[in-house]
C-alpha cells in the first residue's frame, strides 16, 4: 500500500476507528460500482461513520487533503451515481442507521440516512407510546403523552402511519440514497415522490461544515433549500439526517391484478382508467418476459399466456375504494382483460406486489446481467414508445423486458446481456441511449427516479439548453465550489471510467 494511502487510512481510523476503514484492494473491489455495473472505479479508501460529527471530520480531513468524497448509501442506484470516478474517499453511511425521533402527534420522524426506507414503516408501527426520540441510539428516552393523545386524539396509535415513498428496492435502499436521487415508487402516483415527503436535512457540505435545513413543519419560510438539495445526487454535500413525513393508513385498500392477451391491451386500459378519473394509487405494468421470470422464480400461480400484466390499486374510504375497484375491473376486462383477481387483505395484496417488487431480481433465473433504464414519457405514447424500444433491442441483437410505473409513464425498459463479452456491453449501452432519445422525442424527460449520474450525463444537454445547465452549475458551486463532493456526476463534461469488469448476475430496482 502507498504510503500517502496509508497515512490517509490512519488519519480516517483516528475519527471512525480501525473497524470503519477499508482500504485493502480485495475488499475496495465491493465498492467499484452500484447497480449500474457497466462502469466500474476504485476508491482511495471507504470509510464507515456513525455519526454527522464523523462525516464532518471526514470533510475536513478530504478538503485538507484535496480529495474527492463520494457519498455511499446500500449501492442499490442506477446511474452511476455511487462510483467514484477520481478516486477518491467514499463515505458509506450504511452504519448510520438509528432513527433518531418518531413523533406521531406531528407527525414526523427523524432518522440518519442510512436507515433501510422500509424500516420507517416498521419503526413507526412498533412504537409504543406514540412518541419517542433518541439522539444516541441506545435507551431511547418516552415522551409521557395526556390520555387524548393516547389513541385516535391525534390521528390515531402509531399502527396507523406509514412512509410513503416506496421504491422497489425499499427493503435494502436507504433514505439518504432516496434523497440524493428523489426516488419514487409504484404509489408515486398517489403521493408523489422523495421530495414530497421530507421536511428537514442534516447536510455536510464538503468542507465539512455542518447545515441544518428545514425542519419539521410542512411550510417553512424562506427558500426551499430541501427542495433543493433533494435530488441532488449528493453533488452538494452529504445529508446525514433527514425529517420525514408520515401519513396515516387508508381506511380500505383494493389490489387489482389484470392479465391481457397483448401489450398494447395493457396500455390502453392504463389510459382507460386514468381518463375515467378513478384515481388509483398505483398502476404497475410487467410484460411477458417478466412475468415468466417471476413465475419461474417464485412460482406465484400467475396466469399463463398473458403477454402483459397491469397491478391496479384503489384506496381510501370504503365506499370510493369497492366502487372504485369495480368499475377498475370492468374497465380493464373491457379492454381485453382475461383475468382480473382482487384482493382486499394486506397478505392476499402483500402476494400480488410481490411479484411487482421481486421482478428485476427474478429475471436472473433467464439472463446473467441487466441494465434498468427510467425515461418518462406522456401515458398516451406508451403503446408506440414501447414498441420502439422493442425494436431497438432487436436491432441491437438483445432481449428487453419491461416492468413499470404506468400510470404515470415512468418506463422502466430492461436490457438483458452477458456482461463477459464486450460486444454485448457496448451493444446495451447504445440501445440504452435510443431508448433515452426515444423518451425525449415522444416530449418526456432522462429520469424519472433514477438519476442522471454517469449513466446519462453526457445526454443532459439534450434535454437542456446550455444557459440552464449553467445555472444548474452555479448553483451546485454554491454548495460544493470546488467540486469534490460527488465529482464527474450529471453535467455532459462528467468523467467516465470504462473499465469493463466481468460480474454475473442481475442487479436491480
């Protein structure tokens, strides 16, 4: 090991102790990439903190130095967003993982952003009482509530809220990751995205000064410096602790699960349902490819021959949700729907999600390596955008799958290739940017969740004139002057790293 590399280990060690140090060759390789395998770097070194005075140390220490930091969170992204392209410092928040503050009178909770998005949820329905806080982590003080906030006072015991963001991958991505890059989710159709729900920021700039932005009211005044930061694909400093909003349940949910006998029966029964204003909170869509991945990998009794498959949701007061629900079911058999199941309790629906939730992973049963694109495009071009990104594969000599948010036409094209032969890498990677251009010809955009990153920056400016990227660019200079926080990430002029490394199997959201 270097000696400079050596000395940078031991000055990291002093602030997060030996254990949080990785700096040997073999085990930085688990850091070369996120889900976007097809470009591959090596840090300097990576680091663990569990703690915002540790990511700030760590800032100082960098910006003394000159080097780079990459902000890490479960390496889930598809964009590249994660790869440090200059060497450099990641700093992988994975052990920042407390919630910090469940308040279920206001509503809120706080958390370090290495916290698992699922594990809001499941924080918020275990609490008892109501209302708890913790800034260590170990023996979380209790809050004593007056009986009327006990129960239903305020809006119900803490079994009855729940974070609404919901990316696929929410049972392994963090908060900070949903942050960096505003995802969404199957029910971002119903309650929008990351942004919608997060109030407050702990942020590290990178030369390690520490900002308080926001907080836990809804409206604050002044700028909204989370907005902005949201979505900021960890260009602007390292957020370390995130508020978040948390709602109350649904008084009644309906799952809808719709087999068609083609994909453009799919489709139009997406716009169907959207044009008869029946407002559902998710509108999935998976093709064939997909759901024989799904049936083969889990065997969940799904229906044979259908060359599509649409997962519509209804909720709210009961009433709404079983008019709702049936009038959905006979909008979708009117399209030419063969088969229509329902279902009302959480297991029955926890088991047609599951195959929503399970799709990228299970089509590692028919293809060694995947690329999941994100364009979005108006719902009414679905058919046709579709069918073209179908033909572009074909052209490319690769299979596609397709597995997406339709009812707000967030296409999620899957190519599938060996990423072992080079031909084939450079085939998904020109495949994949018809397919982006494709998504701005039918008047959508690059991403809808996943990011600009490395993936797409070189096509920003297509989709941009250069006097707003050049705002974009003065404002991240606000916050990160000289660069280092996240470098080579989404402006055209980004470093690329293509070092091709074989790795098998697919990784996805």
């Amino acid at each position: 090991m270097p000696m400079d590399t050596q000395r940078l280990s031991s000055d990291l060690a002093a602030i997060v102790g030996d254990e949080g140090v990785i700096s040997r060759a073999d085990q930085l390789v688990m850091y070369d990439c996120d889900a976007y395998t097809i470009e591959k770097a090596l840090p300097t070194v990576v680091v663990l903190p569990t703690s915002t005075d540790h990511v700030s140390a760590i800032c100082r220490l960098a910006h003394r130095a000159g080097l780079p930091v990459i902000p890490r969170g479960a390496g889930t992204g598809l964009s590249g967003g994660a790869l440090a392209v200059e060497g450099g410092i990641i700093i992988s928040l994975t052990r920042m993982n407390r919630i910090l503050e469940i308040d279920i009178p206001n509503r809120f909770v706080r958390a370090q952003t290495g916290v698992v998005n699922a594990s809001i949820t499941k924080a918020v329905r275990s609490t008892s009482p109501p209302l708890f806080s913790s800034d260590s982590g170990n023996n979380p003080t209790m809050s004593k509530l007056s009986e009327p906030e006990k129960g239903g006072g305020l809006g119900g015991g803490s079994s009855d809220f729940f974070f609404a963001p919901d990316p696929s991958s929410q049972g392994a991505c963090t908060i900070g990751g949903n942050i960096a890059e505003n995802s969404g989710g199957p029910h971002t159709l119903r309650y929008g995205v990351t942004a919608n729900h997060v109030t407050g920021l702990t942020l590290v700039l990178p030369d390690g000064t520490v900002e308080e932005l926001g907080g836990p009211e809804r409206e604050p005044f002044g700028y909204d410096l989370v907005g902005i930061v949201v979505g900021s694909e960890g260009t602007f400093g390292i957020v370390t602790e995130a508020t978040c909003r948390i709602l109350r349940k649904p008084e009644a949910v309906v799952t809808l699960l719709a087999s068609f006998p083609s994909v453009e029966s799919a489709t139009q029964a997406v716009t169907a349902v959207i044009a008869e204003g029946l407002q559902p909170a998710a509108l999935e869509m998976m093709d064939r490819p997909v759901l024989e991945a799904v049936e083969m990998a889990f065997g969940y009794g799904l229906a044979r021959g259908a060359e599509a498959a649409l997962i519509v949701e209804f909720e709210g007061c009961a009433p709404f949700v079983q008019e709702a629900s049936q009038q959905g079911d006979a909008i979708c058999r009117a399209e030419g729907a063969f088969a229509v199941l329902s279902a009302t309790e959480d297991l029955e629906r926890a088991k047609l999600w599951a195959a929503r939730k399970k799709a990228i992973g299970a089509l590692g049963h028919i293809t060694p390596s995947v690329v999941t694109h994100d364009g979005v495009i108006p719902r009414s071009k679905l058919p046709s955008v579709l069918a073209q990104c179908a033909d572009i594969a074909r052209r490319h000599g690769l299979r596609n799958a397709n597995v997406f948010h339709a009812g707000d036409g967030n296409l999620h094209p899957v190519l599938m290739f060996d990423d072992t032969d080079p031909e084939q890498v450079r085939a998904v990677v020109a495949a994949g940017e018809e397919i982006l251009n494709t998504c701005l010809a039918a008047g959508g955009s690059l991403t809808g969740e996943h990011g600009i990153g490395i993936e797409k920056a070189t096509m920003l400016d297509r989709m941009f004139d250069a006097d707003t990227i050049d705002c974009m660019r003065r404002l991240k200079t606000v916050f990160n002057p000289d660069g280092r926080c996240n470098p080579g990430k989404i402006f055209p002029d980004s470093k690329h790293c293509y070092e091709m490394k074989p790795r098998r199997g697919p990784i996805g959201v």
